[in-house]
C-alpha cells in the first residue's frame, strides 16, 4: 500500500517534469510576464495535486490543460479589474488632460518593442521570432494553437479545456496557422 | 498549405527553446513540482489514515468470526436463562400470596374492602 502511494506521488513528479515547461511557455506567451506565468504554473501544479492526484493518470494530461487555461483566465480578470482601478485613480490623480496617455491597450502593443534587431540577435534568432509571433496572435487563437499542437490535444479535447465547440477549435487553429505563416514569412523564416 | 504539417514545424523549433530555459525558472519548476507532490503525498497518507481506522472494526469481525459468533450466542443463552429465571419467581410469588390468603383467617373478600381497610388504619392508630 505504501509502495503504491510512492509510485503514484512518482508517477505525479513525472507527469508535471514532462509537461511543467510548456506550461509556463504556454502561461508566459498568454500573461507576458514571467513570475505571473511561474506564478500560474504552481497553482495549477497545486490544484491538480490536491484535488486529482488520485485520479486515473491519463486524465492528467486534460486536467492539468484545463486547470492552467483557467488559471490564465483568472489572471486576466484580475489583471483587468487591476487596470481599471489603476487608470481611474490616475484619472483623479493627474486630472482628465492625461487619461489618454494611460491607455491600457498601449502597454499592450508595447512588446512590439522586442522587434527590436538586437534583442532578437542575442536571444536566439528564430525562436525569438517564433515566440513573437505566437505572443501576437490573438488570444483565443493561441490557446487552440498550443492546446491542439503542442500539448497534442484532440479536437474534442481542446474544446473541452476552452469551453467552447469543436468547429470553433477548429476555426482558431486554421487561423492561428495561417496567422503565424504571415507574421513567420514576412521575417523570412519557416517558408509553407 | 498543410496547416497540420507547419503547425508541427514551428513548434518543433519552440520545443528546441525548452532546454534552454534559464536556471532560476527551472528551479522554481521544480519547486513548484515538488511542493506539489508533497501536497498529494499528505492527502494520499490522510485518505489512507481515515480508511484504515473505518476498517478495523470490520477486518477484526472477519479475522475472529467464530470467536464473535460463540460470544453472541453466550449472550443470548445467559439472557435466556436470566428471562426464564425471572418469570418462573414471579409464579412462585404469586403461589405464596395464594396460599396465604387461603390458610388466613380472614375470607378473601375482607382484602377487597375498603372499609376494612379503613377499621384496621384507624385502630391502628388508636393502638
């Protein structure tokens, strides 16, 4: 009996090493914030430990996705709600002549600044494009992309974790690719 | 365009950039995995806990079957006996009163009334 609980906690550390970096990938490119997505990662971890561990082990795989997109999600929320108290007090704070310049929605073009040639020199060329260009698809798009072909995730499955139908999944994707080959082309890498 | 195909491509230059995360976020991967396999190995031992203490009193019963069967049935004998022994006193009892109230000098019907009662009471307390 108590082999078997040190296998199923053994089984429970390889399932998480197996899948813990794409996981944070996946939370990075979503909250572009690097101790947000580490953040998200442990909670998830977490949840799944405290409320599934004892459940049948290839449900992990679906689990764990659904327990990190929702995780993301609550983030966003709060990330939200954060904003919008944020730009109301400097609202009162600095006066209505300066509510343009705290447009939430330019902090969030702002990682176009990684564009920049340099940094994309001294982090790895190609994966730094590649990481850009999956950070600007839309988020729905992302999510369907990186569920279906990086956690290799079937139709059914996918729309399950985002809560939404099979055709919708399958729009998302078709976009996301088609998206990505644009952005990828326009940089002169990965041709069709 | 073969979406699946390009899909797979890209991502298996995103894969490449796994291994080099830098060390300050693998470690605190790691210890988020860890924090985490502690936490299912406390709940599976408390989850073990609690089943083994409901299943004691049952294990116990299967192992000592006979023993608990002979414990019963002494139980219903002794308690048999003690019944038996009741009701046959309470007959004897009675047969006592019966004959007492048959040798007496008095007729039966002098308990039954009330001013009889009454007469001994009070000369009783005359005395």
């Amino acid at each position: 009996m108590g082999g078997g609980r040190v296998s199923a906690t053994g089984s429970l550390d390889r399932f998480l090493a197996e899948v813990e970096r794409r996981a944070y990938r996946q939370a990075a490119f979503a909250v572009r914030d690097e101790q947000a997505a580490l953040d998200i990662v442990q909670d998830a971890m977490m949840k799944l430990a405290e409320k599934y561990a004892d459940a049948p082990q290839q449900e992990w795989p679906l689990l764990f996705q659904r327990i990190l997109q929702n995780a993301i999600r609550d983030y966003y929320r709060r990330q939200k709600v954060r904003n919008f108290w944020t730009t109301a007090l400097s609202f009162f704070a600095s006066g209505h002549e300066d509510q343009e310049e705290d447009d939430p929605l330019e902090h969030v073009q702002s990682t176009d600044e990684r564009d920049d040639p340099v940094h994309i020199i001294s982090a790895g060329k190609n994966i730094a494009m590649i990481e850009q260009a999956i950070e600007k698809l839309p988020a729905r798009q992302r999510e369907a992309f990186l569920l279906r072909y990086w956690e290799e995730l079937d139709i059914t499955e996918t729309a399950a974790v985002m809560g939404c139908s099979e055709g919708s999944v399958k729009t998302h994707c078709s976009r996301a690719v088609h998206t990505l080959a644009d952005l990828l082309r326009n940089k002169g890498i990965i041709d069709e | 365009m073969n979406e699946d195909a390009y899909a797979r491509k890209v991502l298996t230059a995103l894969d490449d950039s796994l291994a080099d995360l830098r060390p300050d976020v693998l470690r605190r991967l790691r210890n988020a995995r860890e924090q985490a396999c502690e936490l299912a190995s406390q709940h599976a031992s408390e989850s073990r806990f609690r089943g083994m203490h409901s299943a004691t009193l049952v294990d116990w019963i299967r192992q000592h079957r006979v023993g608990v069967i002979g414990i019963l049935l002494a139980t219903l004998v002794v308690l048999g006996g003690v019944m038996w022994q009741s009701s046959g006193n309470n007959e004897e009892d009675m047969a006592d009163i019966d004959a007492g109230l048959l040798t007496g000098d008095l007729p039966v019907n002098a308990y039954l009334d009330n001013h009889l009662s009454k007469w001994a009471d009070s000369s009783d307390s005359a005395n």
